[in-house]
C-alpha cells in the first residue's frame, strides 16, 4: 500500500485532533501537544491569478532565485509595509480589487485567491481570501454559511461524538502495527459508519484520533446545530420492503462530494460488525476562518540536558500572555465563538493552528499572536503543565507505533538528533532538572527567546475577507513578533545518522498488540531537494502496488501476508535534513511469521527487478496524470486543515510551489529515481520482526517506552544469499497499464429538475434509491453508496463474526483486481454495518461504473479458499484482542453493552470466534444473507438520474435476492436506565497498561430536535470550563471532555476523563467530575445574558433559562447516571480480587471476560454497582426506537 501523504503522528489533540481527511495519513511522529486545533500558515505579498496546475507549474519552475525552502523569493516578492504606505498601497489597487500573485500556481477548480507577503521583522505570510460564495458582502464581518464541500466521511469520523448511524466499526489490523482499529474504536462516534481511512491506522495512536473523534467541537457542534435546525427531513428508521420515507444514509445531511477518507487505498481493511456507537452529526454550511503558524524549529533542537524541551514550549505558550493573561484564555474565546485550535511539534518545526467565526477572526489572530510575541509562561504553570505532557506520554507508551519509531531513533548515531527523547515527560522536565539543580522555567524562556523568532516562521491566514484586509491585519499584529537576528538551526551537516554497524540488523520486537509484522527499512541522503521529481513516490507506487505481479499479490497468494506499505509519509521523523527514510511494513500471517525471511527475500528480488530495468517513463507518466488529475479537480478541504499544510510547505517549497510542491510529479529525470532506487539494496536495510512470538527471546529494554527486543545478525545462509548475485523471482513484474484512469471530465446535462437534496427515484419491495445531480461544484466526479440490508447479521455474536469474516474476505478477494481503481483516484470501501453490508465508491465518475460492477459481481460470486479462510479468521482474533486491550474502546464497549439492548459486545465476538467456525458454515450464512435483502443507494454528482438506476438495477440483477418479509430495526433499542448513579467498574485487559478511563453518562430520553440542539448547546458551554478544570487545574490527565450522546436515537450527554492509575484512583476521577458538574451549575446560571447570546445567534428560540433548566432536570434527584470505568494498572489501583464476568482469564494473552471491580468506600454510599450487565440490563425497561428529527 501506498504511504505518501504528509501527516502528523500526534501526540493527542486537546479539542480535535486535526486529521488530513482524504490524505493518507502515513506518519508516527509529530508531537501534537496541547490537543487544540489551532491553525497556523505562513505568506507573502503577490497578486494571484487561476493557473492551470502543471503547464503554468513547469513555466515558473526554471526562476534561479527561488529556492526550495521559501526563504529567499527573489525580487518578485514584496516586503509589507507599514502605516502610511500600506494604505498608500491599498488606494492603488482600489478598495475592492482582490488580485493575487500569478506565481502562485493553483488548481482550476480552486476559487481562492493567494498573495505572498514578507513582513519587515522577516515573518514570511501567505494570505488567503475565498470570496467564492460571499454574495457581495466582501466586506461584511459576518459570519457566511455557504455551501462549501466538507471533508464528509473522514471529518465526522474524527470530530463527531453524536450517536447516530448504523455502521460498525473494527478493521483487520493490516499494518505493521496493525494499522489498528483505532480509526473504528477511537471515537465515540456510536455507530459512526463514516470511515476510517486504512491509511490513517498507522497513526494508531489515540492521542491522534481518538481525541479527534472522541472531543466534538464548537465548530462540528455548531455547525451540526444549524444543519440540523435547518436542514433535516423526515427519517424513518425501518428498513422493509415498502417504505417510502427516507433512511439512515442521511442524504439531507451529505455533502456532494465530501472526502471517503480515502478509504480504497486500504485494501483488507473493513469495518466490523456490531461495534460502533451512533455518534455522528450532519454536515454543514459553514465555513470558518483559519490561520496556521509554522516555527521552523522542532525537536532537534532540545537540549541534552532538558529532553522534551520544545515539545514542553508549544504547550506552555498557551498559557496566558503579557496582553491576554488568563490561562485558558484564547481557548475559551474560541469555545465561545465555534472554534478550535491545535498545536504539534515535529523535527525540525513546530506547528500552530486555529480556526473561528469570521466576524470574531482578527481578534483570534491578536490573542493568538500572542504566543509568539509575549507569552508569560509563570513558573507556577510549568509544573501543572508538565503533567499534561507527562500524561501525553504515559499515553503514547501502549503505543506499537511510537515503540517501534523510538527504537528506530536509539539506532542512531551517539550524539544525532534522531537518537533524541522528543516526547519529554515528568521525569526529564521536572524530576531530573531539580536533582541537577536545572532552572527549567529559566531554560524555557531561553529556547522561546532563541528559536521563537519571526525570520523562522511561515504564517498562513484564511478567510472571506479580501487580501488587502488580509494583509492590512496581518501586517499590524504579526509585525510585532521579535527577530533575534541569529542564524536559524541547522542540521544538514548531520547527515547518515543510521551509518552505523548497529543498523544492518535483525530486530525482534515484542508488541503490545497481537500482531505479526516485518518492517525493512532503508536510511537514505535526504531526498527534499527532488521534491520535482519525487523519487521516493515513484518507487513507493511500484513497491506499494496490489496488481498482478506485484509484491503484496504475490505474497497474499502464499498466504503469507495481508497488507503492505512502502514509502516514505514525509513527517519530520521519516524526512528532514539530515536523512530520509523508505520503509516497507508487511502485516503477516501466522505463515508469513514462519517465513519472514522469504518475505523479505520477496521483497528484495522486486527491488532488483525495478534496480535491472530501471525507470520507465510510461510509470511515471501514468502516476504523474493520476496527480494532475486529482489536483486539476481537487476538492476543497477544510480551511484549519489547509492553512496547516501550506504553512508547512512554505517551508519547504519555493514561492510557485507552495500549493503543488508536495502533490505534483512536475519532472522525469531517471538519473535521479535511479540513484534512490540503487541504495534499497539488502546490505543496508534494517530488520524489524514484531510479534508475540518474540516474547522470552528479547532480552533488550528502549529506555523510554520500555519496549523488549533484541538485536541479532541475520542469518548466514540468507545473508550469503543477499550478497550474492540473486535470481529474480518470475512472478514479480511491472503493472500493465492502467484501464481505469479517467480521460472524460465532460458535464453531463440534468435528465430531471434540479433539487436541493437527494430525492427518492426508486422505490421497490427490493430496495428503493436516492438521487442528486451535482449543480453546485461542477466537476467530473461521482459519489455512489449502497446499503444492502439483513435481519440474519444481528441474530447471534456467531452471526456478527461471520460477516466480519465475510466482508474481510471479500475485501481481500477485490484487493488485487480494484487495486488499479484504487490508484486511479477511484476509492473504494466495504464496510461490515450493524445491520447489513455498505458499499461506497467516489472519484471520477467516467469509470467509477466499471469499479462498482466488479465489486458487485465479487459479491455475487463470492467464495473462499481453506486457506485464505483461516487466515483471515486468524487475523481478526488479533482485531478483536487489540481491540479490547485499550482501555478507551473498552469502555465504549461496556457503555454500549449497558445501553444498547441486543447487542454483541466485542468480548461476545471475541469468544465467538475462539470457539471456532468453518469455512462451510460461513458459506452457508452467506447464502442465506444474499438471499433476502433490502437495497438502499444514493448517487451524487456528474451523474444522470438513468445513469443512477442503474446502479440499483445491477444489483438486484446480479444478486436476484427476494425482499424481505417484514420492516426490520436499523438500530438497536436502547434501556431506560433506573434513577441514580449508577458505577460499572471493570479492570483494564493490558496489564502493561497504566491508563485508565473514567466516563460519567447522563441519561435524557427520546427528545426532539429542539432538545437535542439544547443539548449539543450546553455541551458548547461545558467544554472549555470541563478542560479547564479537570486537566489544567486538576491535571488528572490529557483526555478530558464533555460529549453529547445520541445513542441510537436516545439523548444524553457525558464527561470523559483518560487518566493514570500510577497517579489517581477512577473513583477520585469520579467524583472531581462531579465536582466539576456541580460548579458548572452555578456557572451556567451566573452566565451573563450577552455571553449567553453570543453563542446563540443563530438558534434565537432559547433562553438563558432554558439551557439552566436543562442541565438540572438532568442532574437532579431523579437523574438517570452511569458511570463507567476501565480501570488501570498502578500503584493508586491495587490489584484485587475483583467478580470475574464468568470465564477464566488467561491474563492479557488471552481476553476471554470482563472482571468486575468492587466499589471502594469513596462511592460505595453514593452508587448501585453494575458487578454483571446482562442481569442489570435484563430487568430494565426498553425505551421505543427513535430518531431525533423533529
């Protein structure tokens, strides 16, 4: 598989973890500090015109004074200037002109306009007005909704904690590190069937996704609020074979062409059924303004002595300024105007982010400025704050990701940078420097004052305002930022830091996870310098590649392998200017372990193959159409998530580059793929072999994350074969060229008039389908999703595992034969629902018909080999296992298995499977499942309404199933929880594992729209004061939040904290949320009427007193509670005997139950313990199935 796409290995995100949706997310690193979304970019003043990407691309390419790291532009560009002459300037180019520089090159389909600016102190700014859909209000600082593309899928995966959709959510771990389910289980979102992009599950960490998803922002709340206020019809949530109203595929919610997250490029990846809660809220309309600010400096500049340092600084600039003192200041102004904000901390940069209503945007830039002009950093935070850090790392270290990078990094030389401990903890910021007598407050100031300087950075801000108000702004606020004249920090000297004897080895690595997985990695020059010709991406497209004669074909027909990633993910940790990294991970099976070295001699022989033939230029020609395409037809992403990747570029790319440096493939010179490719030789590749199987064999210890290993040559017989002159392997060859890249970008006409929302065109006993004609975005391209609906799924936990097994396997069956649509931006997803299988596909839609068609005769002739059966059944033991093992999703699992009646928890799944199957019982339910069914479909986009039929037309043809018998449930029925606080108390499964999670649920009921808005609103009022007191004050850990819950149709709200048995007990937790809630009370009804109605405008119908009552009616003495804890291991924990849920544990080798905690005396007289939840369940009443509509 392919990994190429810039992303940030987080260290956890305070509001939203911000996710590139619909890039693939490939990196372990980057320390994503506070957990704040804030947004941070960098420019300079030029005016821009619409370029037609790569022509315009190669004209401006040959300019000797622009230099790849956008530091010296040249004469083109022009410093701002200040006070008179910029108005001066602004008179000429007349009040309303919006023109931006002609240098920049952009995509015809981008409406923006872009200028470059260079302020006097030598902060580089790029501006960024999108007056696309302003109706001539260029100049009205209010806020605009318009209807801009979201990022669909991938954003409400990773932001919305509402309840309320029908897929499942577990994968097959296919990455070398399993590639986790985290992407399913991180999120609160309770049934949240948008996906999970396979690429995202290497940043399998939660600080990456699981804040993401599980801290819904003012901005998704918000915007949620409006759509749904504005926007939602009527839903009916039974599916049979006459219905006439719409369905759960919340086609009045979707945009055009939201974002699937990339979801094809995952191949084996599919959602498990009978996992996720219903948490997912509607698009929206609007549209924030954003800014990022990139430092250009990161970890390699901590000192020896204070490891951590600049990871600690990003954090601690939050913490009030000279101006703006308070502590929590800008978060709360964000909070109160639907916005968020961010921060992480790479090699070599650091990044900051936000975004804000417009009307509030200028303000937001003052007080964020501030960071960077005057930041206050009191000596009595700093010890408050390094506990945050400090339960950043404690979360991290559970992480196989972060192990397995921190290894890599120990390899280096002695004294590299990459040898270095980015993360920082209490141990290296607190405990040590008092025993060394370190001034840690003097010594973080110093950094500030040495690296936080104007020349280093890149500022990017965006908004609807015009550039001349853009740079007007920025010129007066950012020009305050001190330059200290010296040099900036460089490491290129530094170079072949893994040229050492230690690196050509064999590593064998004992995982957290169930997981088999071989990592072969190269140390290479770094490779930044031919950003034009992208060697890297070149090979990664070959070595990544899933078609005949492939690597990955090849070793999936051995059964011997399910997934594989080659490249480089361009992070600080895998390229910066010291050296760039190739790795190819490979998830093995069971088998493949046996033969890891006749893997990675397969591996070896492809690498020879590409090395004999050398480049072609028909390859990368065909890569290179594949980006043009993407980027002539990009689609606009969200403005936070852009202004960070621009302001990184800026960095990195010259002035013409900066939107295309790090997408296009803009010259071939095989001179230059040649030379990277030549060094991918086995003599200097490094090793990794991560299984359970290495347990008792490692008798290595990682300092920092205590990760065992060992450290071996390999083997002579494979070595004297490496060293020889080898035979290729005839199986192995290039890819054949590629049939379904898209050469008709034409517009197709409109058959039907024009609507707003999809509507019904279908409707049959055998499924029904809904329709919409793209009149909005223009573009070449279509968005089909099918939903083929079964009561068989939900019968048994036996029943659940068989369509996982199913939908895994028919994933693995498609992988190799859709692999060519996949990398023609055709993206693809099978995903197994609660309640029945979802088919998505979206990209061009000249060939998207021939994608859909093959996936659906695979389904209709679906079968399975002995062989590939057993290895998929293998692999999702492993699933479930890591699944379980982490302790946030297996609160959510226990949560759902109290509320949701009928339902299979994971741990129901996971015995199910332990007990065994058959390949003849899984053919025999899938017989059964495709011989009954309803059909639902929506198509969107540059597709006619006949075209549309036919989707549906073909799979009821090919699959000639009857309807079904009667209407059936879509979602599970939920219980009325008793009145009281209610405590279930659970021990964690890792027992390496020291976090614990602790969540407090409020209950409401069936409520309407209004109530659930009134809800979404208090949650709004919470958030901010809950971060404030719970982590800044209380510090009790990094994951604090408050969530409004729609759990299958049923209203409620909740506050999570993650924190760690080693420093509280989860019955303490408990009751400072409490606490919490009960000052928050008092705050609520101190709220002044003008704050209160600046979050408000747009929902005029409430009152102060309305949102007051609510949340007592809630908290009241008839409250309906439920507390859930996974409990840790630590030393504030003490393993006791606790009440096992009925089978023995084999420890956390072998999950097989649920041990129940008792309840000590701290709540013991003021909670009904849950000690077993189908007998606590099992006398409570049903509440009737519901769905908040109206």
């Amino acid at each position: 598989m392919l990994r190429r796409v810039t992303v940030a290995a987080v260290c956890a995100t305070r509001r939203k973890l911000w996710c590139e949706a619909g890039r693939e997310l490939a990196a372990l690193w980057r320390i994503e500090a506070r957990g704040r979304c804030e947004d941070s970019a960098a420019t300079r003043p030029f005016p821009i015109l619409t370029m037609p990407g790569r022509n315009k691309a190669k004209s401006t390419c040959s300019c000797p004074d622009r230099q790849p790291n956008g530091q010296d532009l040249g004469e083109s560009g022009r410093v701002a200037r200040l006070g008179a002459d910029e108005s001066e300037e602004e008179g000429r180019r007349g009040p309303v002109s919006n023109v931006g520089d002609p240098e920049i090159v952009k995509s015809p389909s981008d409406p923006k306009q872009y200028r470059y600016i260079k302020l006097r102190n030598g902060l580089q700014a790029l501006l960024i007005s999108d007056l696309s859909n302003v109706e001539g209000k260029m100049g009205d600082a209010t806020d605009d909704e318009e209807e801009e593309e979201e990022e669909e899928e991938e954003e409400e995966d990773d932001d919305d904690d509402d309840d309320d959709d029908e897929d499942s959510g577990a994968e097959i771990e296919d990455d070398e590190e399993g590639f986790d389910d985290e992407d399913e289980f991180d999120d609160d979102d309770e049934h949240d069937d948008d996906d999970l992009d396979t690429e995202d599950n290497e940043l399998e960490e939660l600080e990456e996704r699981a804040e993401a998803r599980k801290k819904t922002t003012e901005k998704q709340q918000l915007q949620s609020l409006f759509l749904l206020l504005s926007k939602l019809t009527d839903r009916l949530w039974f599916k049979s074979t006459y219905t006439k109203m719409s369905s759960t595929l919340l086609v009045e919610t979707r945009k055009l062409y939201g974002v699937v997250g990339a979801e094809s490029r995952s191949a084996p990846l599919q959602h498990l059924a009978g996992w996720q809660e219903e948490e997912q809220q509607g698009e929206t309309d609007t549209v924030l303004s954003a800014a990022a600010l990139c430092v250009g400096v990161g970890s390699f500049a901590d000192p020896d002595d204070l490891p951590g340092l600049a990871h600690f600084l990003e954090h601690m600039v939050f913490m009030g300024s000279l101006k703006y003192p308070d502590e929590n200041g800008f978060d709360a102004f964000l909070k109160k105007h639907g916005g968020s904000d961010n921060a992480s901390t790479d090699c070599e940069r650091t990044v900051f982010q936000f975004d804000v209503q417009r009307k509030y945007f200028k303000e937001a830039l003052d007080r964020w400025a501030q960071f960077f002009i005057h930041p206050l950093m009191i000596r009595d935070a700093i010890d408050r704050e390094v506990e945050a850090v400090d339960s950043e790392y404690q979360l991290a270290r559970p992480s196989d990701a972060n192990r397995k990078e921190m290894l890599f990094g120990s390899l280096a030389r002695p004294g590299h940078p990459m040898g270095k401990f980015f993360w920082g903890n209490a141990e290296t910021l607190k405990h040590e420097p008092k025993r060394n007598n370190i001034d840690t407050h003097a010594r973080l100031r110093e950094f500030w004052m040495h690296y936080y300087s104007a020349h280093y950075m890149t500022l990017v801000v965006q908004s609807k305002e015009t550039l001349d108000t853009l740079e007007k702004w920025v010129t007066e606020i950012f020009s305050q930022i001190p330059n200290n004249g010296l040099p900036k920090p460089n490491f290129g000297h530094l170079t072949d830091p893994f040229d050492t004897p230690a690196f050509n080895k064999l590593y064998r690595v004992v995982p957290i996870r169930k997981i088999h997985a071989l990592t072969i990695t190269w140390a290479l020059p770094p490779q930044q310098q031919h950003y034009r010709v992208k060697p890297l991406h070149y090979i990664s497209w070959l070595v990544g590649h899933e078609g005949k004669g492939s690597i990955l074909s090849y070793l999936r027909k051995k059964c011997w392998a399910l997934a594989l990633f080659g490249g480089n993910g361009e992070t600080g940790f895998e390229q910066n200017s010291t050296y760039s990294v190739f790795s190819i991970s490979i998830t093995l099976t069971d088998e493949g372990y046996e033969h890891f070295y006749e893997v990675a001699h397969t591996v070896f022989q492809y690498l020879k193959m590409l090395q004999k033939l050398g480049p072609e230029k028909r390859i990368f020609e065909e890569i290179q159409k594949i980006e043009d395409n993407e980027f002539h037809y990009q689609e606009q992403t969200d403005p936070v998530e852009y202004v960070e990747n621009m302001c990184e570029n800026m960095q990195l790319y010259p002035l013409q580059d900066f939107l295309t440096g790090d997408q296009l493939l803009f010259e071939y010179k095989p001179e230059v793929i040649a030379e990277a490719l030549n060094q991918l030789v086995p003599q200097k590749a490094n090793l990794v072999l991560l299984s359970g199987a290495n347990e008792g064999k490692c008798d290595l210890k990682e300092k920092w994350f205590g990760t065992q290993y060992s450290m071996e040559d390999i083997e002579n017989s494979w070595a004297e074969l490496w060293e020889s002159n080898f035979e290729l392997n005839p199986d192995l060859h290039l890819p054949a060229e590629n049939k379904y890249i898209a050469t008709d970008f034409m517009l197709k006409a409109f058959d039907c008039p024009e609507t707003e929302y999809p509507v019904k065109i279908v409707n049959t006993p055998q499924g029904c389908l809904w329709y919409k004609k793209d009149n909005k975005f223009k573009i070449p391209k279509a968005y089909i999703r099918f939903h083929l609906i079964s009561p068989l799924i939900q019968k048994s936990a036996a029943n659940v595992v068989l369509f996982d097994i199913f939908v895994n396997i028919l994933t693995h069956n498609l992988a190799e034969p859709a692999y060519e649509a996949d990398v023609a931006q055709l993206e693809y997803k099978l995903v197994a629902g609660e309640h029945g299988l979802i088919i998505r596909v979206k990209g061009f839609n000249h060939k998207l018909p021939l994608l859909f068609q093959l996936i659906i005769d695979y389904l209709a002739e679906f079968n399975s080999t002995p062989a590939v059966f057993t290895m998929i059944t293998e692999q999702l033991k492993k699933t479930y296992f890591n699944i379980l093992i982490k302790p946030e999703t297996l609160a959510k699992d226990v949560r759902l298995l109290i509320l949701e009646y009928a339902r299979w928890s994971m741990i129901d799944k996971y015995r199910a499977l332990m007990d065994g199957l058959s390949l003849e019982s899984l053919l025999s339910f899938v017989r059964e499942l495709k011989s009954q069914l309803f059909v639902e479909g929506l198509v969107q986009g540059n597709v006619t309404s006949t075209e549309s039929m036919d989707f549906l037309k073909y799979v009821v043809d090919k699959l000639n199933f009857m309807p079904l018998e009667q209407e059936m449930p879509v979602q599970f029925q939920v219980v009325e929880l008793p009145s009281g606080h209610h405590l279930c108390k659970v021990r964690a499964l890792n027992k390496g594992d020291a976090n614990s999670e602790v969540t407090v649920y409020y209950q409401s009921g069936a409520r309407s729209l209004k109530e659930y808005t009134l809800m979404e609103l208090l949650v709004m009022h919470m958030e901010e004061p809950c971060f404030d007191f719970l982590r800044t004050k209380q510090t009790l850990g990094y994951h604090v939040y408050p969530t409004c819950r729609n759990t299958s149709g049923i209203l409620g709200f909740s506050v999570t904290v993650g924190t760690q048995a080693t420093k509280y007990n989860s019955e303490v937790v408990d009751k400072k949320i409490e606490e919490f809630l009960s000052s928050f009370e008092e705050k609520i009804e101190n709220l002044t009427e003008d704050a209160f109605n600046t979050q408000i405008e747009a929902l005029k119908s409430f009152s102060k007193s309305d949102l007051v009552n609510w949340f007592k009616a809630h908290r009241g003495p008839g409250s309906k509670m439920l507390s859930v804890h996974v409990v840790g291991f630590g030393k504030y924990e003490p393993e006791e005997d606790g009440t096992p849920s009925g089978e023995d544990s084999n420890s956390s080798c072998e999950v097989m139950q649920l041990t129940y905690l008792p309840t000590s005396p701290l709540l013991a007289d003021c909670t009904i313990p849950v000690i077993d939840i189908r007998a606590f369940t099992s006398r409570l009443n049903l509440l009737p199935y519901h769905k908040i509509v109206k």
